[in-house]
C-alpha cells in the first residue's frame, strides 16, 4: 500500500473502482450501524439504569466528540501513510470499543466507550470519501461518492432493522456486540482487496501540503470556510435526527416500535436521496442542486415538528427529513471531495467532517435540554429548520471552482 501519490490524470473504472465502492460501503455502514447504535439502544438503557432524558445527550454526544478527535488526528494520517492503513486502524478502534461496550456496568463506562469508540468512526470516513474520488472519474465522482456515502444510512437501517427483534430477545447488548465484531472481521478483507490511491505521480507539488493552514490560504480559505459552516450546521441537525427521532416519536404519542419504524424511515430517506441528488449535481450545478435541497431540508424539518397527530403522517415527514438532510449532507461531501487535491483531501474532508461534528455535538444535546425545557416539538424542529437555510446560502455562495473540479 503506497502512500498518497498526487491526483491521477483520470478516474479509474470498471471491476478495481467497483471493488473500492464496495468495500468502502461496507467500512461506512458498519460505521453508521456503530455511530447510531446509540439511539436505538438509549429507551432501553434509560430504562434499564433509570436515567432521565436529559442525561441521553451526554451519551449521545459523547460518540461525536470522539469522532471529532478521529477527524482531525487520525484522518489526516491516510495524506502521509496511505489510506488503507488508515481505514484498517480506523475500524480495529471502533470495533474493539463498540465490542467492550458489551462490558459496560454503568454511565460513566458507557460514556468512556463511546467516546474512544467515536475516535475510530472520525478516521474512516475522511479516507474512505478519499479513496472513491480517486478511483472516479470527475464526472461520476458526486454519484460515486454518495454511493458509499449512503452506507452511513444502510447501516442506521440494519441497525435499526436488527433492534426489532434483537432488543425484546437480548436486550440492547446484543447490538453492541454485533457492532464490535463485524469491522474486526472486515479488517483482513481491507488489507487483502482494497487498493489504495492510484500512484501516477510519487511526490506531489510543494504547494499543495502544509496541512490545515494550507486549507485556509487565500486561493481555498473562501471555500473551505462555507464548507465548515455547511458541515457544521447540516451535521448539528442530522445527529438530531438521527439520535432524538425514535425517543421524540414516544413524546408525540407513538410506540417504542413505531419509534424503530420512524428511525428505520428517516434513514430509508437518507439512501434514497443522495443517490438522487447525486444525480442531480451530473448534469445540473451542484451548488444549486445541494442548496435547493438545503431549502427543501428546512421545510422537512418543520413538518416533522407539526406532525404529531397520525404516525402515517409523522413517517412520511420523517422519511422526507432524511430524504433532504441525509442527502444534502452525503452530496456535500462530494463537493468537499472536489475542493482539495490529493495531497490534502483526508486533510480537507477530515476537517470540514471535524466542524460538521463540533456543529453535531450541539444537535443531540440541545434535544435534551429543549425536552427538559418543556419546548414544544414544533417549536424547536421549525428553530433548527431555519438554521439550516444559512448552510444553504453557504452552499450556494462556493465558488466556481469547487464546481468544476467536479
């Protein structure tokens, strides 16, 4: 495994770009499986330990601050040592650590295991974004790319499928344990099938290294700065979703299954709409295509508040707020992706991943503290669909040249 050459003159295809797609979709939805399991698992931990609502945010923040620190420490490390190594070492931590959870006799356990377990989630999506873009072609980059990036939502659905039947049997240990032991096993199929980047260039230009700082310079520091903020906001109100959706469905009246079902159709919403949207940005530019879908995300978010009086109705608003915040997030990263050369691209896409994770820290831990405030749920699901409209004027105000590196 060589380490990081500069960008190859073309996109590689066929069975070597399919086999980069598909093992890193499979590094990505054991990592969303690891990243979510939390929110499947918290009614029954709740129960289990007597915790109230507003300690969950703790929990569920914890996850995210770890994979801030995996975002922006181990991440980078795939621009100097290659990306499988990165992507091996990134799913040997969160799979021994998701394992030991299984072992947790308290809070404060569970707390500490999430937290090391986010280190290794922040360091795998950085470089497996990374390595799909150099396979593709600039054209298919933006499909391809939210292709394995729609793995995030496959696995909050297998984990969300699994908890159907596994949490009443087992209790919630038993999906912890399927979380450890899957990205151990996919460890030796990385190192044997995956290739890293295609060398065609050994060093890459002086210009293009010096890390962060570089991202900030007077040619990317525009960009890279309405990045963060779309990251940063988009982020914050996708781990809302994502962790506070099945526990908001029992605050509007609805069953612990009928949670699960809520959860399983936020995230039937987050694959379905990257793929379109990534579409969307072949033909049409991309800026738009993500900022429209910004909007769109905006007004999702206000039905979701507003639909409490039939669960059909709270479903359909669900699966649309996944459709339009999954997706606007997944799609932005290709656009992350197309912003950096080789040289910078874990470096670029692990920061702008490690803002988007400040911004989703805030996400679950605001839903706790509105819950013990007493907020009404419209309220605040129409609060953060306002917020969002300023990551959609971040989007639609990159520069040219982020769209036509494309």
């Amino acid at each position: 495994m060589d380490a990081i050459a500069a960008e190859p003159a073309h996109g590689r295809t066929g069975r070597v770009t399919a086999r980069v797609v598909g093992l890193c979709l499979l590094v990505i939805v054991l990592d969303g499986f690891d990243m979510l399991v939390i929110a499947l698992t918290a009614p029954a931990i709740a129960a289990d330990w007597g915790l109230s609502a507003h300690r969950l945010g703790p929990l569920f923040a914890a996850g995210i601050l770890g994979m801030i620190g995996g975002s922006v420490l181990i991440a980078p490390l795939g621009d100097r040592l290659g990306r499988v190594r990165v992507l091996m070492l990134s799913c040997a931590l969160f799979g021994l650590f998701a394992g030991l959870t299984t072992l947790a006799s308290g809070y404060w356990s569970l707390l500490g295991l999430r937290l090391l377990t986010g280190l290794g989630l922040g360091g795998a999506v950085p470089n497996a974004t990374a390595l799909i873009s150099e396979h593709a072609s600039p054209r298919r980059r933006p499909l391809l790319v939210s292709v394995g990036l729609v793995g995030f939502s496959l696995g909050g659905m297998l984990c969300a499928g699994l908890a159907v039947p596994l949490l009443p049997r087992f209790g919630w240990r038993a999906l912890y344990l399927v979380g450890g032991v899957l990205p151990l096993l996919l460890i030796p199929v990385l190192g044997r099938y995956l290739p890293d980047t295609p060398a065609t260039v050994r060093d890459s230009p002086v210009g293009e290294r010096g890390g962060v700082r570089r991202l900030l310079a007077a040619d990317m520091g525009p960009d890279t700065r309405r990045l963060w903020l779309g990251f940063f906001i988009n982020m914050m109100v996708m781990f809302f979703l994502a962790n506070w959706v099945p526990y908001l469905a029992g605050q509007a009246g609805f069953s612990p299954r009928q949670g699960s079902l809520a959860a399983l159709a936020l995230n039937l919403g987050g694959v379905a709409g990257p793929l379109l949207l990534a579409l969307g940005c072949q033909y049409l530019d991309a800026r738009r295509v993500i900022g429209t879908a910004f909007v769109l995300a905006a007004a999702s978010l206000v039905a979701v508040g507003y639909a409490t009086g039939s669960f059909g109705v709270y479903l359909a608003a669900a699966g649309l707020a996944g459709f339009f915040v999954f997706g606007a997030q997944i799609t932005l990263h290709a656009l992350a992706a197309a912003a950096y050369p080789t040289a910078l691209r874990a470096t670029g896409i692990g920061w702008a991943l490690g803002c988007g994770r400040v911004g989703s820290v805030f996400g679950p831990l605001l839903g706790g503290e509105m819950l013990r405030s007493g907020v009404p749920l419209q309220y605040y699901f129409s609060g953060f669909g306002l917020v969002v409209l300023l990551a959609a004027a971040a989007t639609f105000t990159l520069s040219g040249q982020v769209a036509s590196a494309q």
